[in-house]
C-alpha cells in the first residue's frame, strides 16, 4: 500500500512537472507564433529622400520576415517636431507591443515616450535618439564616425589656410551634433578653418539658398560640407549652378540618385554613406526578437561607408548608392 502511494505521489509529481513544462511550451509556442504589432515614427515619409525611403523599406521587409504588422506614421517635413509628437500620441493610444521612434528633437519627446514605457510599449530608437536613455534598443550609424571619416577625408583635400562652411540640418538633434563633433575631430588643426555652420532644416531649397549666401559671405571659401541629404544636395546645386565645382569643393553625408550624378559630374568630392536599409532592417528584427523574449542586440551600429568618384562604382559601394536596384535584381 505504501509503495502504491509512493508511487502515485511520483506519477502525480511527473504530471504536475510535465503539465508546467507544456504550459510555458505553449506561451512560448503562442508568443512566437502570434503576429506583433509594431508602429514606426520616422523623421520624415519622403519620396523624395532615398535615406528615408530606404530605410523604412528596410523596416517593412523585417517586419514580413519576421510576423510582424507596422504601421508608419510620420510628419511631412524633418524638423517638425510638434507633428511627430502628436504621433507619438496617436501611436501610444494603439497601445501597440512596440514603438519604434527616429526623434527629430533632443529633448521634446522623452515625456511621451516615457508614458509609452509605464503602459508597456517597448520603445526602440532608429537613426538618433534622447537625452534620456528610454529606449529598450538603438539601431543607428556612429554618428561621430560617419562624422570623423568625412573630416579625414576632407583634411586631404585642403591647403592650411583652406576656409570650410558646415551646412547641417536640424540644430540639436543628436545626428546634427555628433556628426559636426566628429567631422571637427577628423579635420584635426583644420577645424579652425571652419568660418560659419548653418542650419538647413532638412529641406533641400533653405539648403541651396543658405549656400548662395555663404559663397557671397566668403568669397574665398574653399569647401562646403553637408551633414545629411537634404543639406548636402542643396550646397551641391548651389554650387553647380554657380559653376563653382572646381574653386569650391562639396562633401556630405548620405547619397541619392541626383547625388551620384553630382558626384559623376564632379561636384561631390566625397560622401560619407549610411546603411540606411539595413539600419531599417535591423531595428525590426532586434526588437522583434527582444519581443518574444529571444537574445538581442541592444546597441546597434549599422555602419557607414566613404564614397568618391574613385570607388563610387565598386560592387560593394553601388550597393549602398543603388539600394533599389539591388533589391529589384535579388
């Protein structure tokens, strides 16, 4: 008799451990098969913008790789910050499993995005972040690298004496000081050089204008640098239609199709490019994995590469500069 209830206590045991063991295999099982909900707040939607196009097509294919649904949601212009934190409102109200969020300010929305956390919605930066460090994850270039290869690069290009222009594009957004930070330090003693920084606004017209007005400014000004798309193929035009390509010369950061034909028509002398479509690709998947409780990256640099007219046509950069192509052919 004894013996029988031991024994049942043991089956009972078996059961009890089993039954657990296929509870959490089923949670386990449901969470990975269930389709996440995932909103993404970009700068910008800009059909106009390759940066941007890229990247958030990068999202939207992780997103179906990985059994996901996202919603993009984005104002009309970069520096509109008001605009995207009414998003960022809308998107908490959906109460979706995660945010993903491309800040265009510093410090506006790190109230907002602290409200998405206390309600469980976990928050994952692309491309730039806050001062609070809110987020579950970043994905994003090193902005001081991307920032410093483009100084160095330039350094060779100049003579001691050489004056330098900065057209940026949102004063205080991280991405706009980091890169400003690491293109003085690439520069080294050169940086002194630098005569005046702008601020553009990511908008390519207030780009080109700002341009016009520091060549009149400075008549000696040796080199215009871009620190992102919209800042750079605005000094870029100013500077063509000036016919000023071979007195003053134009770097920048990030590419498009007219920035390569800039670059062929000899008018970028160099581009520091981002990985946009994979910095896209990659915020998906890592915050997807963080969501079904799988190992993930917390910090992610996707990377970025310098391009000249000498290497603009090697088959690792044509990737970066014609990311459309490359998806249309694969």
């Amino acid at each position: 008799m004894k013996k029988h209830k031991k024994w049942l206590s043991v089956c009972l045991v078996v059961c009890l451990i089993g039954g657990l063991g296929g509870a959490v295999w089923y949670r386990h099982k449901i969470i990975e098969e269930r389709k996440l909900s995932l909103i993404y707040i970009p700068k910008v939607v800009d059909g106009t913008n390759d940066f941007w196009k890229s990247l958030i097509l990068g999202a939207k294919m992780a997103a179906k790789e990985y059994n996901a649904e996202i919603g993009i949601l984005a104002p009309s212009e970069e520096n509109d910050v008001e605009r995207q934190n009414e998003l960022l409102k809308e998107a908490i109200e959906k109460k979706p499993d995660a945010i993903l969020f491309s800040p265009s300010s510093f410090t506006e929305s790190d109230a907002l995005l602290k409200e998405a956390k206390e309600d469980g919605i976990r928050i994952g930066f692309i491309d730039s972040y806050t001062k609070e460090a809110i987020q579950d994850l970043t994905v994003a270039t090193d902005n001081l690298e991307a920032g410093e290869k483009l100084g160095k690069f330039a350094a060779t290009l100049l003579g001691p004496e050489d004056q330098i222009a900065v057209v940026a594009h949102v004063k205080g957004v991280s991405t706009a000081v980091e890169r400003e930070e690491g293109f003085r330090k690439g520069l080294g003693k050169l940086a002194d050089n630098i005569v005046e920084v702008v601020y553009c606004d990511s908008q390519y017209e207030k780009s080109r204008q700002l341009t016009v007005e520091l060549m009149k400014k400075y008549p000696n000004l040796k080199m215009i640098a871009g620190m992102n798309e919209y800042s750079s193929v605005g000094a870029a035009r100013a500077v063509k239609a000036a016919g000023a390509k071979d007195r003053i010369q134009v770097v920048g950061v990030d590419s498009s199709q007219e920035a390569v034909q800039l670059m062929e028509n000899g008018v970028f002398k160099g581009l520091v490019v981002q990985k946009a479509f994979k910095m896209g690709y990659m915020g998906v998947k890592e915050t997807v994995l963080m969501l079904r409780g799988k190992k993930y990256e917390k910090d992610v640099n996707s990377g970025c590469e310098l391009v000249t007219p000498e290497n603009m046509y090697s088959s690792e950069i044509e990737k970066l500069l014609f990311p459309f192509n490359t998806l249309r052919l694969s």
